[in-house]
C-alpha cells in the first residue's frame, strides 16, 4: 500500500516511465534483514505459488513442497501481513498509515459495504501493532 500510495503521487498519466520508477521508494536488498526475509519470502511464496507450474519458482525459493491451496482468508491475512511489514520498514507511523488508507476511497467503501467496516485496514493496523521484525 505505501508504495502504491507513492506511485499514484508521481504517475500522471498511464505508463511508469524509468525516469518515474528510479523516484520511487523501493528498499534496497541490503536494507533487510535475516527475519525480514524469511518472514516476507514464506508469505510470498504462499501468496504466489498455487499451481505446480510455477515449481521451478517454489525451488528457487528453497521450497519442495505441494502448491499452497487457495485460501481466499489466509490469502488475505497474508496480504495484510506484508502491508504492516512494508509500513514498518518504511518507518510510517499510525497517523500516517490513517491517510495513507483514506486515499483508498474505493477499497474503504467497497469493503464497508461488504463487511460492515474497513476490513484491510483493521487488519493490516493488528498485523503492525503485533509485529516485531527488526
């Protein structure tokens, strides 16, 4: 979500030009540590490896097993994991993660609609108090 925030500021039309995607804050590989990328790599890998096509991609990530099965809820709380971890690394504190999720108009009424309250947020700000990846 925050770099999602960030792009929406600098991209004016269709297209991400180069000059556009060398202005966005993307965190560099060495700015993660040990726990940072087990943690972010086990939640990708059950997020993108869901068929056995995509095997060579589980090996490449150290990992032999069955394709995860679709969990529309896991899914989810994954997601939400990721978010709470990039907003941490980023350094955005509360306050600003309450902006960052209101210029997500569409998400917030949608999910309002749905569930009775903004279910993303909610989740992702548990997922931020309760984490510790430092």
């Amino acid at each position: 979500m925050v770099l999602d925030f960030v792009s929406r500021q600098k991209i004016g039309g269709n297209h991400l030009n180069n000059y556009i995607l060398k202005q966005l804050p993307i965190i560099p590989p060495d700015k993660y540590n040990d726990k940072q990328i087990s943690l972010i790599k086990k939640l990708l890998l059950e997020l993108t490896y869901t068929a056995y096509d995509l095997k060579d991609y589980a090996n490449y990530l150290d990992y032999s097993g069955e394709p995860f099965t679709w969990d529309t809820k896991k899914r989810l709380e994954n997601q939400c994991m990721l978010d709470a971890i990039y907003f941490q690394l980023y350094g955005i504190t509360k306050d600003e993660m309450n902006y960052i999720f209101e210029t997500f108009p569409g998400l917030k009424k949608r999910e309002i609609n749905i569930y009775g309250y903004y279910r993303t947020k909610e989740t992702i700000l548990k997922y931020y108090d309760e984490l510790d990846i430092s």
